[in-house]
C-alpha cells in the first residue's frame, strides 16, 4: 500500500513573523482544498504533519477531507536556518544550493543537510513502526527534508536536482512494503492513486 510525502504549498510569506509560524496563502489554501477532493484522499487512514503552522493548515485541510484526525510530530520540521532569519528569495536560493551540495558542513549556523536527512528519516520510520501496512497514509512536511527523505529512500546523495520543482505543493509516493519510490514529484491536486506502481 502507499504512502505519500506532501510539502505544503504556498505561504503567506512575512519577513515580521518566524518562519515556522508562516500560514498558507490563498492560493496555497486553495490548492489544499483542491487536493482534497481527490479520490486518494478518502483513502487514507492516517496523516502525520509537521507541527509548523503551514504543515498543520494542509494536513487539517486533507484530514477534514478524508473524515479523519491528523497528528503532528515536532521533529519532522523544515531543516533549521533559524540562525540566519529570513533571507530574501535571491539569497535564500544561493543558501539552500550551499545547503544541499556541503551536506556535511553548516551554512551560517543552519543545520546541516546530513543531519536533517537522519532526523526526517528516524521521524517516517518511528511513525512507520507497528503502522498497519495495509493502511495509506501521508506525511505532510516540507520540501527540504523531503527531498533528503527522497534521496535516502531511493539510496542517492543528497543534491538539490532531486528537490521538488515549482517551490511546494508536491508529493512522492513509496510503498509502505519495502520503502521503494513509486511515483516522483507531483503536484498534489493532479496526482492520482494509480499513478504509483506498486499498489500492494
């Protein structure tokens, strides 16, 4: 069966206001909405988010859809760049080549992507561990780690030509029998079930 990692899509970005606590746009919010009228989203039975604002907006929008709570786990957050603050866009592009290309290495004070990479993935296995495999279920996150979730699952070096095009909104596929990546990024209101290939 599957399992999906969704990166929330657009925010209401405010230089004011720390990143974690940004909320979706309208646009954002609406694709949301959109996305949750997919037939994939009456099939799940669990949703794990993040506990940025911005996550928890999307998986309550999913949740609402599917008839189903959603829980939010701490650790799954977006890769830590708090000790910069906001960067403009042009600034933040350059940070986050750096950020994927030394992933051993910190820029500024962020964290750096190895480490990342181990916290997403204990974070999907813990939640993973004595989940019924036959249940579908998504994880809503943050295009950072998701990659290096992407990169991990399908046994790649971190890089940042594996991050997800369009800047949010997208989903991956796995199967929850084996971690294997069945489908690649996707934009979340135009993926649909019988797109993956492994449908046990």
């Amino acid at each position: 069966m599957f399992a999906l990692y969704i990166t929330h899509p657009q925010v209401k970005i405010d230089p004011g206001v720390p990143v974690p606590q940004w909320g979706l746009s309208e646009i954002g919010t609406e694709r949301a909405r959109t996305a949750a009228a997919r037939s994939w989203v009456s099939r799940l039975k669990r949703i794990v988010s993040s506990a940025e604002v911005k996550a928890m907006e999307t998986a309550a929008i999913l949740a609402k859809a599917a008839g189903i709570g959603y829980e939010t786990i701490d650790v799954m957050h977006e890769n830590d760049r708090s000790a910069t603050g906001f960067l403009p866009p042009p600034e933040f592009e350059k940070a986050a080549d750096w950020f994927f290309a030394h992933p051993t290495e910190s820029f500024h004070g962020w964290e750096k992507a190895a480490d990342a990479q181990r916290r997403i993935v204990d974070a999907v296995e813990t939640a993973l561990a004595g989940h019924d495999p036959a249940a579908p279920i998504a994880f809503v996150g943050h295009g950072g780690v998701g990659t290096l979730l992407k990169c991990h699952l399908a046994g790649l070096p971190i890089a940042r030509g594996k991050d997800q095009p369009g800047g949010g909104g997208n989903l991956f596929a796995f199967s929850l029998a084996d971690r294997r990546i069945t489908c690649d990024w996707t934009p979340m209101e135009t993926w649909q079930e019988e797109w993956t290939v492994d449908r046990t």
